[in-house]
C-alpha cells in the first residue's frame, strides 16, 4: 500500500539518527534514538532524545456478512486502557501481529478463527495507518472480509496466550451506534466501521449472490 504524499518540506531522508540503544526487550521492544531532522525553513535541529516502542506490524479485520448486514466484533481485556483508567474490556474487530513471512490476509485468516470462530470467503483492503507515530513503530493494515454465517457467539482465544475472547455479531447500525456512544473506541474499529458506513451499499451489490 502506498504512503501519503507529501507537499514540499526536507526530502524523506533528511535526518540523522546519531545513536540508538535498546532500553528494554521483552515481549516487545523499547529503543532510545537520539535523532536531528531538517526543518521547515531549511535549518537542522539539534540532537534529540526519542524513545520508541518497537510494535511492527499488525493487521485488523472487519468480518461482514452482507446477507444479514451483520459484522463480527470481539470483547477482550486490555491491559492499555485499565493503565489509561479506562474500561478494561474493549469490543474490537480482530486483530493479530503478522509474524516474519506472513501476508497480511493469512494473518486475518487465522486470527478470524482464533477470535470468532470465522471462515473468511472475500477479503478487500481498507487502508494502513500508524496510530501512534510520535512514539511507537508500529503499522497496522486495515481489511474488510465477507463472511456468512448464521449466528456468532461464544468464547474463544488461544489458551497459551492468555487469550479470553468474548465474540459478538450486531447488526451493521448496532454497531455503528456504538461508535457514536464511544461504546467502541479503538482507533482500528472506528476506522473500520466508518469505512463500512461509507462502503456498505457497494460492498451488499458486490458480495450478495
């Protein structure tokens, strides 16, 4: 997927990252850069001290079954938001971490599985996005997939992962409404599901038999 194109300003390259040292390594990475940039009118600033938490990529799934104009969301707890003071337990649509040499629809594949139990039949591509630049690495491509099902529900995860998924199926407006009542409030979901609202005549006439 191509990046925004840029109007004028320093050409891509102009910086220069004069150190760079791992701070912590566990489940996920945190460096320290110390990093000058070209600035607008034309200037260097001086040396500045950066941390970044290293995330990679990740890929984000909205399951849609234009049938019964339905989506696949799932209900997890997350750690980020009790740490921001927030209701722990977010209604999401399913993500996963792509992994060294997996394509971003197999990784959709089996996190729709894990997550919910789904069969994915059509995939189309929404957008990618970094939704915290000033401080983590981390890209996340956005996908829209068909599914048919009757009903989804239950609980599901990867136990070795301390995954407890609760997985639900509104109907296209419920779960727009909770976008607008901040009953869903990830960056992934929203983006997803705004996208959906626009999207959703053209995805039916395409996707129904």
């Amino acid at each position: 997927m191509t990046t925004n194109p840029r109007i004028g300003g320093p050409a891509p390259d102009a910086f220069e990252i004069e150190r760079r040292e791992t701070c912590f390594r566990g489940f996920f990475q945190l460096d320290r850069f110390v990093v000058r940039h070209q600035r607008f009118d034309g200037g260097w600033t001086p040396p500045l001290r950066r941390e970044v938490f290293l995330r990679g990529r990740a890929v984000a799934l909205l399951p849609y079954d234009p049938l019964r104009d339905r989506v696949a969301l799932v209900e997890q707890f997350r750690i980020g938001a009790a740490a921001a003071g927030r209701p722990a337990w977010l209604i999401e649509i399913p993500a996963g971490i792509i992994e060294r040499g997996e394509a971003d629809e197999d990784v959709a594949r089996r996190e729709a599985k894990e997550e919910a139990g789904l069969e994915l039949l059509d995939i189309e591509p929404i957008t990618e996005f970094m939704p915290s630049p000033g401080g983590s690495s981390e890209v996340v491509s956005v996908l829209a997939a068909r599914i048919d099902r009757q009903e989804v529900g239950g609980l599901f995860g990867v136990d070795h992962e301390g995954e407890d998924i609760r997985a639900h199926y509104p109907t296209a407006e419920e779960a727009l409404e909770w976008v607008r009542s901040n009953r869903i409030d990830t960056s992934f979901s929203i983006i997803a599901l705004q996208w959906l609202m626009l999207n959703r005549d053209r995805l039916r006439q395409a996707w129904l038999p």
